[in-house]
C-alpha cells in the first residue's frame, strides 16, 4: 500500500515549519506574513527564479488547473510558470491524476509539454544514472561549491567594489578625488590618500584572512569522497565531480553530497533517516522515502532507466515538487523523498539517489546567506548627532570661503603686488585666480578636505573593533556558560550590543524559556480518575520494580517516570471492567497516537520524538507496559504488558498549529479500525461525542451515555486542577471505525495524501469526516520544570525596571501559576483579567479596567513612563497591576483602533501576560509596543513560535534550547539558560551601553576639537587653507595618534562591577534613561570641545606672536599639544586602569612623540620641509611650558563641572561607584537592607553561581 | 547538575567543552585602579596645580622681564615727510633712483649683553597665506639645476623667467627682504653685526644645497632694464651657494603668524646702559602695498626666548585659580558635606525626584 508510506507523514508538519523555512530564505519580515494557506505559498517568492511566480495565481488557480476546473485552460495564456508547468506535467501524465481528472490531460496537459520544452529552464529534467544526457540539454551546475567570495585574481577588484558599498568610503574617496584638484590640493597626493589607503587595506586584510579560511574549508569540502555509479559499480568520486543525473551511494553516517532523490534503501519499505542538524539545527531524526517505484531496482540490482522532473533550484528546504517517471508510470515526488545537502545518513544501513541539484544549486547553499543587521539605538542617535557634525562643517567651511571671498574682493586690486600672493605670473597669465567668488568656492571646497575629520568616519569603524572587543568578553563571561547544554552565549548581531543595556520591555515565551522544556510525565486522568499518586522509588528510575519491562525502561531509556501504583495494578488486572478498558485504550493512544521513531542503539531502546510532549507520553505508556519498539510508515509495533502487537497504520493526520490535535487511524490485530485521538483541551473536547449523540458515535460499551457525561465532567475539572498547577494539559480520545465511515473516509484520504496541490487542506478536510463523536478517555498532565534560577532573574530583571511580560500559548490558569512561582506575579498585585471573545466586549474590558485603576490616558510616552516611575517609587499607586489577556482578546485588542487602550493598560500594569497567543500575536505585541514608546524591547524565546517575535524586538534572544535552534538562529545573541539574560543585560549590557556611549561622545569630541583647532588657524592665514601642521601629522591625528586608546577604554572600562551591578538592578535604569547619551550630553561637549580648541589654539598664539617662530615649529606645537590634550582628556574620564589601559594611553602618547621624531628624520622629498623642526621646538622650554598650560587650562572647566555635578547633582552610578570604594562590606549590608528588592544576590557569594537559584523549588 | 559557573577551568572533560577559559583578563577582572574624585582628591589635586604654576609663572615672568629689548618702528619715519599717500609710498619704493637711506638713533635703555640679537619685525604679511607657503621648491633648493621641470611646479606663479628656470624658484624667495641695517657707536664707531650662524644648521646642511647657485633670478636683474614687475625683493649673490645665503634660509623658513620677526644679525658685543646707537636704515622693502609695518628689534634673549610676559601672567593666573578654587570645593565641602556614598542620593531613593539628572 504504498500511500501509506507516501502519505507524506510530515506533509501537515509543514505548517510550523515553513515559518523556519521562510525566515531562512527571507529576511526577517516575510518571515510571518507569506500566507500558508496552502501548499504553493510555500514557494519562496523572494528567490529570483521565481520572479514569474509571483504574478501568479493563488493556490486556488493552481489547484483549479491541476484538477481540471474550468480554469485550466489559462495555463495557455497566463504567464506560465516552472511550476504550474511541471504540474500540468505531472497531471496530464501520471495516471493517478489523470484517472481522475480527465480533462486536465486533454486540456492542460497537451499544451503545456512543448512550453516546457521550449522555455527548457523553467523546469529541470533529470535522467537517472546518464549524467550525460541530463547535462547535455541543460547547464546545471556542478558539485564544486564555492563559499569563498574572491579567488586571486578578483580579489582586489570585487573586495574594493564591496568595500566602496559603505557610504564612509565614498565619502573618504571624495575627499581623496577632490584632493587632486590642484586647485584644492590642501594635502600631498600621498598624505590625502592615506587614510582611504589605511581602512581599505585594513578591511582588505581582514576579509582575506577571512577567504582564506573558506577557501581551505571548500577545498577541504570539495575533494571528499562518495560512492558514485559508473562504469557499472559503484566507485569512490570527489565531490567536486559529481554531476547531476548521477547515481551515489551513501553509507551510514556518511553526509549527503548534494541534493538527492532517493532511488532505494537498506531498508525493504524504502525508509531512511537523516540528521538535518546542519541545515535546521534540529537535532532529531528525520524520516525520508524512497518512491516504492524505485525501491526495488537501484543499479546495484538492475538497470535502471528514468528521468526525474523537477522545479529548478530554490532555496526552500521544506518544498520539493517533482515527479519520477520510471518504467512509463509516474511517480508524484514530495520534500520527503529529497535529501539535501548537509544531512547526515543515520540509522540506515546505505541509501540509493540520484542527484537533482549539485553544487551551488543545493538548497543548503542557496540558503546560505548571511544574518540580517540591525542598529542601535545609541547609532541612530549618533547619526542625528553626527549630521549636527556636518552642519558644523559647513559652517565653519562657509565661513572661511565667505572670508577668503571678501579678503580676495578687498584687496583685489593690490593682489598681483603683494609679496605673499601674485596673481600673475612672469609670463603675465593669470595663476589660479578667479576673482573674489571663484576663489571663496575653491577655499570652501578646500575647508571641506581640511577639516574633513569633523565628520568621525574612523567612529564607524571604532565602534566595529569596540563591539568586537565586548563580544569577546561576552562570549567568555564563564557565568552565562551552561554546563549540561554545553552552550555559551554567542552573539549573532554585531552591532547592537549596547542595546542590551537600555532594554525597558523584556517579551519573553514561557516553555522552554522560563521552564526547562522537559517535560516529564506527572498525572493521568483516566475515565474521570485521577491518577497522581507517586511511586517514590519509580522516580530515580532504576531497577526497583517488580516489573521486567519497566525496568528496561528505567534503565535504557533513562527516564524518571512517576507512576501511579493504582493505575499499574489496574493494568496487570484483566480487561473487564470499564475502567481497565479506558485505562488500556488510554494507553494505547499515547503509545501509538505520535510520531515518535524508536531506534535502537546498541541494543538500547532510544525514542526520536520532535515534540518533547510526546516523547514523555511515550515513555510513560512505556512505563505502565506499552513500550513503542518499532515504527515504520505502515506499522507500530507495541509492546502491551510483555505481548507483541502490530498495528497497521492506515492514516495520520498530524498535529499542526491550527487543529492543535493528532489523530491516527490503525487497524488492530483484530482487524477493527481505530482512530485514535490526542490534542489540546480546547482542540479536542469540541469533538468529543455529547451524552445525546451517543447513539451514533458506535464507540460500543464505553459510550454509555450516562458514564460519558460523568467522564466529561470528571475530566474538565482535573484538566481545570492540572492547569492550576501549571502543568501541560493534553486530552485523549478514540473512536472505533464502522465501515462504512471507515471507507468514506479512506477514499477521501488516499485521494487527499497523494495530491500535489492543496494537501494540507484536502487531509484536513478527511479528518474532519471522522474526527467527531469522539469517546473521551482522559487527560494526561505533563510537568515542564522551571529553570533554575527564573524567579531570581526576574525579580532582579522587574527591580532593575525592565518590564516582563510573558507570552506563552498555554491557557490563562497554567499562565498565572507559572507567573506566580516565576515570580513575576506576586499576591499583593492586583489582576486584571481580559477575556472577551468580541470587539465590542473587549472594548469595553479594557475601558473599564482603565476607568477603575485610574490610569490616564495618554499617548504622551514621558508621562506614562512617569505613572511608571511613580509606581516603581511605591508611592501613588495603591496596588500594583497585573494584566492577563488571552489570546481572542488580544485578536481584537491589537486591531488599530482599540490598541491604544490596550497599551495604556498595558503600560500602567508592572506584569503583563499574555496567554494562549499565537506566534504572530507575539510579534503583534511587540511591534505594538515599538510603534508606541521609544523604549528598548527585548523578545526571548526558545521555538519556531518565538522567531518572528525575536525578529520584530530590537534585541532578540534565542534559547538553544529542546524545541530546534530556529530561534537562536533568527536571534541576536543567544543563550544556554534564560537566567543568563540577567548578566548578560545588567552587567554586560549596561557596560556596552556605558563604553559606547562614552566612546562616541569622546569621538565627537576628539574630532571636533582638532579641526576647531585648524580652523581658527585659518582666520590667521587670510582664509586660506593652510594648515600648521604637516601633513603627515593630520592624517596621522585619528589614525595612529590618538585611536587606540579610545578603542582600548571602549573595550576595557568599567565604571561598576558586576557584583555591583548585580546587586543594584535599578543602576541599570542609567541606559534606559539614556543618561550615558543624550544631546544635552553632546552639546555639553561640544561647549567643552569649543573651549579647549580654543585654548590649543590661543596659548601657543600669544605665546609665539611677533617672534621667529615658523609654520612647522608652530604646527609641531599644536600638534604635540592635542594630542597630549586629547589623551589626558581620555585618562581622567577613565574609570577602571588596568595595565592595558596605562599601556594605550600613555603608550599613545609615546607613539605619537616618536613620530613626530621619526617624520622629523627623514630628509625624503616629501618630508624635507619638516626636517629638525620638532627637534628645535623640544629643546626650547616654552614648548614644554606651552603643553604644560594647555591641558590645565583646558581640562580645567571639565575637572570643575565634573566635581561640582558629583557634588551637586551625583549620578547613580557615582554614588554607587563611591559605595564600591567605601568598603565591599558596606555594600553588601546596603544591598540587604535598602535595596527595594525583595531577593537580592548575595555580595559576597562570589562568584554568584546558581546554586541559590534551587531553594526556590 | 550545573555547577559550572563556581569552578575554574581546571579539568579537561571528556567531550569537547565550549567552557570558556577562565583568566582574569577574559573575565574582566584585572587589577584595575578605579580613581574616584573625592574631595581630598580634588582639593589636592587644584593645590597641587597651583603649588607648581605659580613659581613657574614666577620664573617665566623674571626671565621675560630680564630680557633687554629696543623696538623702532620706521616704515613710515624713514619716509620723506611730502608722502603721505599709499600711491606716493608705492611709488616711492619703486623708484630705484632715489637714496632710501635713512639715518636712525636708538637708546639702550639697560645694559644689554652679548649676543644682542637683530630681528626685524614685519606686521600683515600673510608668510602662512596657502599660496605662499607652497611656492618653493625644496628640491631645487638641494640639487639646483637638475631638479626636474614637474618638481618645480609647485614655484607658480614664479617658477621661470624667460622660459628658463628661476634658481631659487617661488614667491617665498622671490620676495627675499632686502632692508638693511648698519650700525655704530655714537662716536661713529660702527657696530659689526655677525649675518654668520643666524640660520638653522640643518637648514644649511640638509635644506640648501652648498653646490647651487642662484640663477636667471629676477631680483637680479638690473631695475633699469626691466619691469619693475619682475623684482621682488633682494637680490642674490650669483658666487655664493645657497646654503650661505642665511638671510634667504631664515626668510624660506616660512613664519607661523602674519606678525613675525626674522633674525637679521647678532651684535657680540655688550651694549651699555644709556648708550645711543645710530643706525642707517636702507628703506626699500616694499609693505606699503599691504600696509605693513615694518620694526627694527634690538633683543637679548632669556631661556625662555624674547620679551613676552604672556606666559609668566597666565602660569601666575591659572596657579592663583586653582588655589582659588581648591579653596571653593574646600568650603563646599565644608559646609554641604556629603558623606561618601549617601545612599540617600540614589534616584530611586530620591523622593519626588523622577529621572535624576540627565
């Protein structure tokens, strides 16, 4: 029965998972938008070969032109593509399809083949086991991939290309092109080039290295080895040869070269599975199948011949649509017949394919792209910062070319006699004069390459190497180092990392994220019993038990199950009384109703489960004597209380997001069909037979009406009991099969699994015809632990004033007891509670609860942030509040027009929960609170469900958790266990905010004063652009002078330490209140940055007016004394001096000096001019005593303002500095009595470990 | 089952570990010294500027005070009194056929000490003007005539005179300053003057070659024969290399500010209290056209160069300041003590007070 093992058991599975397939081939904002309604939208639109696919055609069309709707004929006319092509292939050909619709392969079918064979590409044909004919139409590509992006000869030309994409470049390379004007040439030809020379070559280096390293690997990639059939057997051939069309073979845990349809396994039934861990990250077995068709005659038995039909390349690695036709039957190919790239072959023995895509075609490498990038807060900033910069420039280059204009237009008539201008030369021609106007445009053009430093390009790339730096330590911190998963924090976003100090709202998932996802088996309701009771001694798991069975369990499995003693004795009993029968079916169903693979491995007995619901239901059927031990597309075999059973599997319909419910058909040894039944409370009681309905449900003895009502009502309160006990809820049902229904349904589902288009929807209507009148049999609860150290995190998370707010799809009573014993709800809070299931009530809820708690309505963020700060002050508000809204509020209550009440609400509440939300209300969520505040929010998540709302926040946290890496794969930093995140904000995130922040206004400041400094220069040299300072020195200024250090401190400081921080959460409120960075912050400096221009200029000026001093020695001057300036600036905002800090600053310094010497040796050409100057002006005191009087009277104002704002107006953060001085002791009993936190880390328990974090369990 | 984070990296695990090392540098946790400005700091820190700016301001002002110095302005005193006019002065200067020397005294007000340095001083002269700065050649100041065409563009607008190069090029030596100055005793003795040694030695060295001599230069030419448009300022001695001619390397090495004095000369002998010295000033520098003044400047130096209080005031003021201010903080701190790390102070402990400052 070979639909069976094509049912495509995963094709239902597509739904949550295109959203990962999607978001890897997309970027972040397709991610949860592109409509999955049905199966073609699985398509990845942004893929360039698809570009015709977007003017098509809804599923509808397609389906309409596959199943011969009237419709079809519009292939002929509308713009056809690959794939409704390859479908009117498939259609008019293969027999299934054309038995049924017979007009499609009259009408579609003769039509559609010679347009695919004229516009050959829209479709790729392969021919099994003849690479040449395959190749010889088509050029596809071969298995030689390239990840590097440069060989040697277009390395220089594509990396300067690449490297001229940032706006910075283009704007140094204008500089540079202006430069050459001779008109304008205010540098050397050399000098000017230098500092473009300088980043280009930097970056050059670095993206080489980084080549080199991808070259090795591909070629390291491209010369393994694989089994490839030519000349009649199978030989060993490198990857790099392997073409398409050709025949492989592959061992056990070997990795698939490229993208292959499989032809035959080891396995009779075709079946073999993979690892997919380097393409998704998942790390559980996949199932794939060979077409029955082929299975049988690989090359290894008998020739084969056939040819495989497929779409071209595209990057969506949950979509394959092709056909195999082989012996003149066609064969419908799906994404499990395919194996990609990346795989590893586990758990089968060899596999038998032929290659359909190779080499760069590869799905895995299309896939390759790079993370998306996003900015920080503290960079858009800046950037408004910066363009006030440039303004300045102008300024200041207006000014210059106005005074150069009216100095020319004065004295015009005087000019060609002045000693010192000439505007004629001896032959009597006019030399580079232009009259008044001309000569003002050409001094402003040369201002602007004069004081081009004003505009901080070297910032950029600062920052780059600065981020870098904190990543480093970041990633090293051992305290976010997770020990059982063996996973750092890693950081997959570059450029944000001072976010993570400004965060105001923190998103975060509930399993997985707060709990551990581990979920272990707790209680069973059975037939309107709960059986909870625990067998102390079955928890560890070991041999004690009177069972032989278990005890395999125990052992091989390594599951701590908690069994209940009732339960297992009634289950030894025979199957008499109605509560055994409810107690075996009970098991039955969690035994079969899964898709969980056992495996066996060495003799051991492992279960594949993707779901981990599923796999502790499994293994506690396992534990009461249903132990799953084999599985394959068309039987389960069980193993009932020590009696082998095989049950034949006649149809699945697979658990997805939108039925929330699996349920199973099997045919019993006992030839009676089954359906078994497993879901959601709500997905699944809808179903369950009404006591009136009884009659026809034919679900036999069990269905008493009376007894069912009983088991309903039974049922429905421990299910209410479980949840408030914050335990994972399922129900369980079944249903015998009449005939009868049984056939309808068959018919309607072998029809719905073998179709191309529209599966998901035909399968789901199939199950509907049998998924009613359902005999309840009972619940299961499952217990997900919380991680260690949640409440602890929390606590100190709400302290520090971030706002928690958790989003979990569990129901509203498993939402606030997990919130209760997280923490994050406390008994004195006050909740409000919205459930409204219309509009109009919802509005109404909110309304209310505003009116009552007397929360003003604003749209003014400042005021509300004030209500917030009151609140946190304990002072105005009576009670705190808590907001729990579910799901089908929140449906209404984020439509625009009722989401301003919600976020007032929302914002006047300390805690808000939001529970049974689907993945995109999370991302709704968040992006409501984006659009509304300007605060900093934070998503954290653990599953597929959590990506597009880690891609909406502004930082997005991944958990590498149970549930797949798709999260940490969309995420800007990732980490092993959610009380990470208090670390990795409070101390991390508030020393990234601090650094950079200090980093950029010191820039702003180092550039600014400079070129001040040169401009008032200028007002002295008859506006022109002449600079004191030689050349070299200017160029050298950002570059070599005066970067490190910068760098070094943006690396290094620290104003607090962790313990401190730490121990004080509500420091962190210092980032979101950007203190660190605010304009009145940059406007402060750019007064102090005007002062001490003003001073580097105005000391050496009196000092040296009316004497010999020349232009160099002058300039040597100047030059000595900004860069000393600028340095000691730096030393005394310096916070935390270690030896590397002493070593950059005071090392710059001597680095600059010997350069002033080492330019003042060289007697080369360009260099003459400067030759001893700096050696004359050091020998003489006055250049001494000049530095010496420029940094105190510059610093001066700066030292006072900072001692009187200590004084006056102190800082947290100085305070807390103070505190830290004063003795640790005194912090410690500070942070016990005064801190307004209720738990607060211990001072002295260093380092903090998460040993505390377990007493609260 | 996680009790990572307490241990060190000690023990290699079986399987691979991602733990990172732990060392006090990864971990952030060198020895660092964390400087807080405390008021003891602050107040000793201004006490201490103030220790050691006000004796050197002190010195800086007797060294300056120390210094001898006669200043005689004469670009419009040695003119005859009938010109008065910018045009008459132009025209005046031109005019090579009028004597232009005049006869000046001096008063030595205190006894100067040998070397008594002789500068002139000239005022708006824009020697730092772009265009100015460039015209020269450094190369051709070395190597002379083979220096390549190319290497002397940057000499415009005066790089050659009859389509034949122009040794030295450029506007800087082209307006050489050609004033001189002879001067004597009252009973007529004269006063040598030293033009030896008033450049800098590498200068003469490294940047004027001793193999060049000045050639097809226009200051050289003779005034009658041609336009007085071509002659700018002194003329060169065609025997003598350029690495001799220290007037023209002291007038190359451009100044920084458009008042500037050059070294003219230095007088080795003392010159007594009192004393008058005469001087015969030949006029014929033309500043005229810019109104520039022009000074004669008779100086003794001190270690810390000419007279120039600036440096003495400001080291006394900002010595004064500082104390002055170590004073303030120090009553601040006195009467509004705030004991070190007053918890009272933190935002949140702060009542009524929202944001903190910001």
């Amino acid at each position: 029965m070979f639909f069976g093992r094509n049912s495509f058991l995963s094709s239902q599975e597509e739904q949550p998972r295109t959203e990962n397939g999607e978001r890897i081939g997309h970027g972040p904002s397709r991610s949860s938008t592109g409509s999955r309604s049905d199966g073609s939208a699985h398509l990845d639109v942004s893929d360039p070969s698809f570009e015709s696919f977007r003017e098509l055609v809804s599923g509808s069309d397609l389906q309409s032109e596959v199943f011969g709707a009237p419709g079809s004929m519009q292939s002929e006319n509308a713009p056809a593509t690959a794939r409704s092509r390859l479908f009117s292939v498939i259609s008019s050909k293969g027999p299934q399809a054309h038995d049924r619709h017979p007009s499609s392969s009259s009408g579609a079918g003769g039509p559609a083949l010679p347009a695919a064979r004229t516009d050959a590409r829209k479709e790729r044909v392969v021919y099994v086991d003849n690479p040449g004919r395959t190749n010889e139409n088509f050029e596809f590509s071969g298995n030689k991939v390239r990840t590097s992006k440069y060989t040697l000869i277009s390395f220089l030309p594509r990396n300067l290309f690449e490297q001229f994409h940032r706006v910075a470049y283009i704007y140094f390379l204008l500089i540079v092109i202006l430069n050459q004007i001779p008109q304008l040439a205010v540098f050397g030809r050399l000098a000017s080039l230098f500092p473009l020379l300088f980043v280009l070559v930097v970056t050059a280096i670095k993206d080489g290295y980084e080549d080199w390293g991808r070259h090795r690997s591909d070629r390291e990639e491209n010369n393994r080895l694989s089994w490839v059939f030519q000349n009649g057997r199978f030989e060993p051939k490198r990857w790099k040869k392997i073409e398409a069309g050709e025949v492989v073979k592959i061992f056990q845990d070997e990795s698939i070269p490229c993208d292959i349809v499989l032809l035959g396994t080891s396995d009779a039934n075709g079946v073999a599975y993979v690892q997919t861990i380097n393409l998704d990250g998942e790390t559980n077995l996949k199932t794939r199948y060979a077409r029955q068709e082929s299975a049988s005659k690989h090359p290894g038995l008998a020739p084969i011949t056939g040819k495989v039909v497929c779409e071209p390349p595209n990057r969506n690695i949950y979509d394959f649509v092709a056909y195999l036709e082989i012996d003149d039957t066609q064969a419908p190919l799906g994404p499990n017949n395919i194996i990609l790239r990346g795989c590893v072959l586990k758990n089968t023995a060899w596999i038998v394919g032929v290659v359909v895509y190779a080499g760069k075609e590869t799905k895995a490498m299309l896939n390759s792209s790079g993370a998306q990038s996003k900015r920080s807060r503290l960079e858009q900033h800046m950037n408004k910062e910066t363009l006030w910069l440039s303004f300045f420039l102008l300024i200041i280059c207006i000014a210059g070319g106005v005074g150069m204009g009216k100095w020319v237009h004065d004295h015009d008539s005087d000019l060609n006699n002045f000693p010192y201008y000439k505007k004629r030369d001896t032959a009597d021609k006019k030399f580079m004069y232009y009259g008044p106007f001309g000569e003002g445009v050409f001094a402003f053009l040369s201002f602007i390459i004069m004081f081009q430093i004003m505009i901080p390009i070297s910032l950029y790339i600062s920052m780059e190497l600065v981020r870098l730096g904190q990543s480093y330590f970041m990633v090293r911190d051992v305290e976010m180092f997770h020990a059982p998963s063996n996973s750092r924090l890693q950081c997959r976003a570059l450029n944000i990392n001072e976010d993570l100090g400004q965060v105001k709202y923190i998103f975060s998932d509930k399993t997985g994220t707060l709990t551990e996802n581990k979920m272990e088996f707790h209680s069973a309701s059975i037939g309107g019993v709960d059986y909870s009771n625990v067998l102390a001694a079955k928890i560890s798991g070991t041999s004690d038990s009177s069972d032989g069975m278990q005890v395999e369990v125990g052992s091989h499995l390594k599951s701590g199950v908690r069994l209940d003693p009732n339960l297992l004795e009634l289950l030894q009993t025979e199957v008499t009384s109605s509560e055994a029968t409810f107690v075996h079916r009970y098991m039955l169903v969690l035994a079969a109703c899964n898709t969980v693979v056992p495996t066996r491995h060495s003799g051991s007995l492992q279960y594949q489960a993707e779901s981990p619901d599923e796999q502790a239901l499994v293994f506690a059927a396992s534990a009461y004597g249903y132990t799953l031990l084999d599985r394959t597309t068309s039987t389960i075999v069980l193993d009932v209380l020590g009696e082998q059973k095989s049950y034949k599997i006649v149809g699945i319909h697979e658990f997805d997001s939108v039925r929330k419910r699996m349920s199973i058909v099997v045919e019993c040894p006992d030839n009676t069909y089954k359906l078994l039944v497993k879901g959601a409370d709500t997905a699944v009681m809808d179903i369950i037979a009404r006591p009136s309905e009884q009659v026809e449900s034919g679900s036999g003895s069990l269905a008493d009406g009376h007894l069912q009502a009983g088991v309903l009502f039974a049922t429905q309160r421990h299910l209410d009991f479980y949840s408030t006990q914050g335990l994972r809820t399922l129900v369980v049902a079944f249903k015998d099969l009449g005939q009868p229904e049984f056939e309808e349904w068959h018919e309607k589902y072998k029809r719905a699994s073998t179709a191309l288009v529209d599966r998901v929807k035909l399968l789901r209507e199939a199950a509907s015809l049998i998924e009613r009148n359902l005999a309840l049999l009972g619940a299961t609860a499952i217990e997900d632990r919380l991680q260690d150290g949640v409440p602890e995190t929390i606590s100190s998370l709400r302290n520090s004033g971030i706002k928690v707010w958790v989003l979990t799809g569990d129901k509203q009573e498993t939402a606030i007891s997990i919130g209760f014993s997280c923490a994050l709800l406390t008994p004195d809070m006050e909740k409000v509670i919205v459930n409204a299931n219309t509009k109009e009530l919802c509005v109404e809820k909110l309304k209310s609860a505003i009116r009552e708690h007397g929360i003003t309505e604003t749209k003014d963020v400042h005021v509300v942030e004030k209500n917030l700060n009151a609140v946190k002050g304990d002072s105005t508000r009576k009670k705190q509040l808590a907001l729990i809204i579910d799901g089908n509020s929140l449906v209404h209550a984020l439509s625009p027009d009722v989401e301003e009440l919600l976020f007032d609400l929302a914002v006047a509440c300390r805690i808000v929960i939001c529970c049974r939300v689907a993945p995109l209300q999370k991302a709704g969520i968040v992006s409501l609170m984006k659009r509304r505040t300007k605060d900093m929010t934070l998503a954290i998540g653990d599953g597929a469900n959590d990506v597009s709302m880690i891609q909406t926040a502004d930082v997005g946290i991944g958990l590498s958790g149970q549930e797949g890496r798709q999260a940490v794969m969309a995420s800007d930093f990732a980490l092993g266990q959610f009380r990470f995140l208090k670390r990795l904000l409070l101390v991390h995130g508030h020393w990234n905010y601090q650094r950079l922040a200090y980093m950029v206004l010191y820039n702003f400041y180092r550039n600014a004063v400079f070129v001040m400094m040169l401009f008032w220069y200028i007002l002295h040299t008859a506006f022109s652009a002449q600079t004191a300072l030689f050349d070299w020195n200017l160029m050298f200024y950002s570059l070599i002078y005066t970067s490190v250090p910068t760098i070094v401190v943006g690396i290094l400081d620290k104003d607090l330490s962790h313990k401190t921080l730490l121990g004080l959460p509500p420091l962190y409120g210092v980032g979101q209140r950007n203190e660190s960075y605010n304009s009145v912050l940059f406007w402060a400096t750019m007064l102090d940055t005007l002062w001490q221009s003003l001073v580097l200029f105005y000391v050496p000026f009196f000092t040296f007016q009316g004497t010999t001093i020349d232009i160099w020695g002058m300039g040597c001057l100047w030059a000595a004394a900004v860069v000393v300036l600028v340095n000691l600036h730096l030393a005394m905002d310096v916070l935390h001096w270690t030896w590397i800090t002493h070593a950059a600053i005071w090392g710059s310094i001597v680095v600059s000096f010997a350069c002033f010497f080492v330019l003042d040796a060289l007697t080369d050409k360009g260099f003459i001019a400067h030759y001893r100057v700096m050696f004359h002006m050091a020998s003489t005191a006055v250049f001494w005593l000049n530095i010496l009087l420029v940094i105190v009277v510059a610093l001066l104002p700066r030292f006072c303002a900072k001692v009187l704002m200590q004084k006056f107006w102190p800082s947290d953060l100085h305070i807390a500095r103070e505190l830290e001085l004063k003795n640790r002791a005194a912090i410690s009993e500070f942070v016990k009595s005064s801190a307004p936190s209720p738990r607060m880390v211990e001072l002295d328990d260093v380092p903090y470990s998460d040993k505390e974090s377990k007493e609260d369990e | 089952m996680s009790n990572d984070a307490a241990s060190s990296s000690a023990g290699a695990s079986a399987k691979p570990s991602r733990k990172p090392k732990y060392s006090k540098f990864t971990q952030q946790e060198l020895p660092a010294c964390k400087p807080l400005l405390t008021p003891g700091w602050v107040i000793a820190i201004l006490m201490l500027v103030g220790a050691i700016f006000i004796p050197i301001g002190a010195i800086a002002l007797l060294a300056s005070n120390s210094v001898v110095e006669i200043v005689e302005q004469y670009e419009t005193s040695c003119l005859p009194a009938n010109i008065t006019t910018k045009e008459a002065r132009i025209r005046y200067i031109q005019d090579d056929t009028t004597e232009k020397s005049c006869p000046m005294t001096l008063t030595v007000p205190k006894k100067m000490n040998n070397p008594v340095y002789v500068y002139y001083q000239l005022d708006h002269y824009y020697q730092n003007h772009r265009r100015y700065v460039k015209s020269r050649s450094d190369k051709q100041l070395l190597d002379g005539a083979s220096t390549s065409n190319s290497d002397l563009d940057s000499c415009k607008p005066l790089k050659q005179f009859n389509n034949t190069p122009i040794i030295p090029c450029g506007l800087i030596a082209w307006s050489l300053f050609n004033d001189t100055y002879l001067f004597s005793r009252q009973n007529s003795a004269p006063i040598p003057v030293n033009k030896r040694g008033i450049s800098w030695k590498s200068d003469r060295d490294h940047k004027f070659g001793s193999t060049v001599f000045p050639s097809n230069f226009p200051n050289n030419l003779n005034r009658n024969e041609s336009s007085s448009a071509f002659i700018g300022g002194a003329a060169l001695n065609v025997s003598q290399p350029l690495s001799e001619a220290e007037d023209l390397i002291v007038w190359m090495r451009s100044a920084a500010l458009p008042t500037f004095r050059k070294l003219w000369g230095k007088i080795e002998t003392d010159l007594q209290a009192g004393e008058i010295i005469s001087v015969n000033i030949t006029n014929v520098y033309n500043t005229y056209e810019f109104g520039g003044k022009k000074k004669l400047v008779l100086s003794t130096a001190s270690w810390l160069g000419g007279k120039n209080n600036f440096l003495g005031i400001a080291y006394l003021t900002v010595g004064v300041l500082c104390i002055f201010l170590a004073i303030v903080f120090f009553l601040i701190h006195y009467k509004t003590p705030r004991p070190l790390g007053d918890t009272s102070y933190l935002s949140w402990n702060r009542k009524g007070n929202v944001n903190g400052l910001s």
